[in-house]
C-alpha cells in the first residue's frame, strides 16, 4: 500500500464528515507526519484536490447566522449553548488547517510551514474533543443544537489567494478568540464547571501559536514579495472579512502572537462587503 502524501491525508480529513472520526483522523495523520519528520524521512507535500466544503455530519443543522437562536450564558442551557458554538469553531478549525496544505500546494514554502499547520490541526482536533467531553459531561453532545453556516466563508472567499486566507483565518478570526475566550472562562468558573474552565484555559493558551503561525507566515509571504505587511493585512482584511473588527482587543495576547495594534486598531468599526 503507498504511504498517502500529506496533501492527500489533508483531503482524507476533510472528505471525513463525523466530527470524532475527522479529528481522530486528523491526530493520527499528524502524528505520522512528525514520527517521519523526526525520523529525518519527511512524508511527501504530494497534491490532491480539497473539496469546496468539508464532510460535515447531518447535525447540527446549520443555519443563517442571524436565524441561530442566542441564549443567556448565565443559565445552564446557555452555557450549553457556548459549548456547542465552541465546539463547532473548533471543527470548522481542524477543516480550515488542514484545507490550507493542499490548497495552497503549488505555492513553494519550507517544511516548517506544514510542521506549523499540523500541529494546529492536532491541537485544534484536540480542543473540539474537549468540547465534545465537556458537552457530554452534561448530558447532551454535538449536533444536539442548531449552529451557524458563516464559518466556512473565509475559506470560500479566500479560496484562491494564500496571503488573503492567511490574513482573515489566524490573524482575524483565531485571534478573535484570544478576545472573548478569557470572558468565557470567567462566566464557567462562576457557575463552578471546573472541566469547562481547564479545557478552555488549554484553548486559550494553544490558540496564541495558531495566530502567531498565520503572523509569521503571512510576514514570510510578504518579504518575499518586498511587501508592507501593515499595509497589505489592511486591504486584505477590507476585501474578505465580512463584518468590523470589534472591540476590545487582548492587546497582550495579540501582541504575542505577532499582531501590534497598528495592524487591527485601524480596522476597529469599519465593515468591508457587506
């Protein structure tokens, strides 16, 4: 049997739609990649074709975004709720890491590049797990609950533009939870969901190397084209991203992960394509 290259374990976790098989998928192809990184016998880029969207399971049911029912935190059935939305962020993450690699393939990058975008696809396998662990702990599980269609846009809008994905996933959206996850932490602790409060604090910290992969990334990407990079995450981030950077920021997790304030600041408030 011919070892699968890993842009083809890439398409073999997204082609995969149960949200426990993908991400056991995903841990296993990313231990086989380090195991021959390490053995000094680096599995092959190799090429294969994404799909446009992932395999997802029949639920949850997704929906507009507008038309997601939204529940007070403070109740348990709220906190359910975010668990769930968190769980499903986590998903759309090991999908968008893992689209990245074969998406992008024709583009010359150094193995550390894909060393990077494994690791967060393993973390981020890890972190829905835990979500998963956490919901079922609470006797429902996910699916259980309606949840919103947007999160594969970026991708889709990004499809064809390596530096535009790079700018709007890790810089925008992962970094948007370095923002509201140190809320939500504090919402669990007071109602006392220990399990909650640990597997969102490992979140928390393995999020900040996610962003700082697309920093440093997107910065290669630009040097090489003798780029601003201030300038060029600006007009990328007013041409994909759909919706305001919002206030406040984590100011000192953003900062180490790479992204100073002159990057997101200016784009505080203003809304690019509707």
């Amino acid at each position: 049997m011919t070892a699968l290259s890993l842009c083809e374990m890439a398409v073999e976790v997204l082609s995969t739609a149960d949200g426990r098989e993908k991400t056991a998928l995903s841990r296993a192809h990313a231990a086989a990649w380090f195991a021959a990184r390490n053995a000094g016998t680096p599995i092959s880029l190799g090429r294969a074709t994404p799909p446009e969207r992932p395999s997802r399971p029949e639920k949850p049911r997704l929906l507009d975004p507008r038309d997601v029912p939204r529940r007070r935190t403070g109740s348990a059935a709220g906190r359910v709720a975010l668990l769930h939305a968190v769980a499903h962020i986590e998903l759309n993450a090991v999908d968008l890491h893992w689209d990245i690699i074969p998406r992008f393939a024709d583009t010359p990058m150094p193995l550390g590049f894909y060393d990077d975008w494994v690791k967060a696809a393993d973390e981020e396998s890890k972190h829905f797990n835990l979500m998963c662990d956490c919901l079922e702990a609470l006797d429902s599980h996910y699916g259980a609950l309606d949840a919103h269609a947007g999160m594969w846009r970026a991708a889709e809008d990004t499809s064809e533009d390596f530096m535009g994905r790079l700018a709007v996933v890790p810089m925008v959206l992962e970094a948007r939870g370095l923002d509201v996850t140190p809320g939500m932490i504090e919402l669990f602790e007071k109602a006392g969901a220990t399990d909650a409060v640990d597997a969102l604090q490992t979140i928390y910290a393995e999020e900040v190397s996610h962003v700082a992969y697309g920093s440093k990334w997107f910065h290669f990407l630009c040097g090489r084209h003798d780029l601003d990079p201030k300038d060029v995450f600006h007009d990328l981030v007013r041409r994909y991203f759909h919706g305001g950077l919002k206030p406040p920021f984590n100011e000192e997790k953003r900062a180490e992960a790479g992204l100073p304030p002159d990057f997101y600041w200016p784009l505080a408030g203003t809304y690019a394509n509707g």
